[in-house]
C-alpha cells in the first residue's frame, strides 16, 4: 500500500455539480482542494441531451458566470425558461411563474447535469494549470474517510488500487 501525506486545506468527498463548484470557489481564493470522486472524470455530452436536466436560478448563473465557468458550456446545450407551471397531484391547485410578471427575460436556465459537473472540471483543470491547486481523484470508489486525533485533526482515505492519504485539514466537505 502506498502511503501519501499532503497538507491539504480543503477535501471534497464528490466531484459533480456541487462538490466541482465549491472546489472552483475555494481554489479561486486561494486555497488547496482535493476532490475525490467515485464516478470517472466527465466528459462533455455529445449527441442526443442527457435525460438528467437542472433548472438555474438567475443567481446561479450569475455565479457560474463570474467563476467563468459558463464560458465552458456549449450554448447551443443551455435553455432559458420564461414560465413554469406547478400542479398538485389532486389537480386541486396550480401556480405559474412567468418572467414577464417580473420584467425579466427569463426565470433561470436548464442544462444537463453531465454537461455542468463537465465545464466545472474543466475549470479545475484549468485551475491547477495556472497554479491554482485543484487536484481530482476521479473513477474511484468512494474513499473511505475516518477522523483520528494526533496533535490535530486528521483524515485518513484509501483509494481504489490500495493508495492511502493522510491529510491534516481544516475542513473537510461532502458533496
């Protein structure tokens, strides 16, 4: 078994839309992020959509507009939507959201989920090329994390293939 010890800032146990953005935010101030996935890097969609989708609020993207992860989207794969409409189950109520009830163009974007947690590895990538540390530990099982007390806080993982870290922390996220 191979022993790694790093002195990491920050872990992220999961790498998709939430654990990819909060690793992008924390290396953009500065700190060290290690995200540790069990699923493989993704890739950008291609072909037919993703029958995964989300819906964006405005400030959704306006944050994945100023992290510049947005520039890494394929427009052509991103939606905005005007209305919603909400019903019970019974039909006995509904609601409908239009944007132009609140003079804006839209009430926030769909987009795939594969096609989000893509352009926000990428933008790790691009990260940890221009000096920024952001490094992924994809296509693993999830590591199993434990706390141990040694004149600090500590978490001990291993990952497929037998490697084991050692990392004294600050705080540790699951995403």
């Amino acid at each position: 078994m191979t022993q790694q010890v790093d002195q990491q800032h920050i872990i992220i146990v999961g790498g998709g839309m939430t654990g990819g953005l909060l690793a992008v935010l924390l290396a953009e101030q500065g700190l060290k992020v290690t995200v540790l996935d069990g699923a493989p890097a993704p890739a950008m969609p291609q072909g037919k959509a993703q029958l995964r989708v989300s819906t964006l609020t405005e400030a959704s993207h306006w944050l994945l507009r100023n992290t510049g992860v947005w520039d890494y989207l394929d427009a052509s794969r991103v939606q905005p939507y005007s209305a919603m409409q909400v019903w019970d189950q019974d039909g006995t109520g509904e609601v409908l959201f239009q944007a132009e009830e609140v003079g804006a163009e839209s009430l926030g974007w769909l987009l795939e989920n594969g096609h989000l947690a893509a352009a926000l590895y990428q933008k790790s990538g691009y990260l940890a090329d221009t000096g920024l540390a952001v490094r992924r530990a994809s296509g693993c099982p999830a590591p199993r994390c434990w706390h141990r007390t040694m004149g600090g806080a500590q978490w001990r993982y291993t990952l497929a293939g037998g490697l084991a870290g050692r990392c004294r922390w600050r705080p540790l996220a699951g995403a």
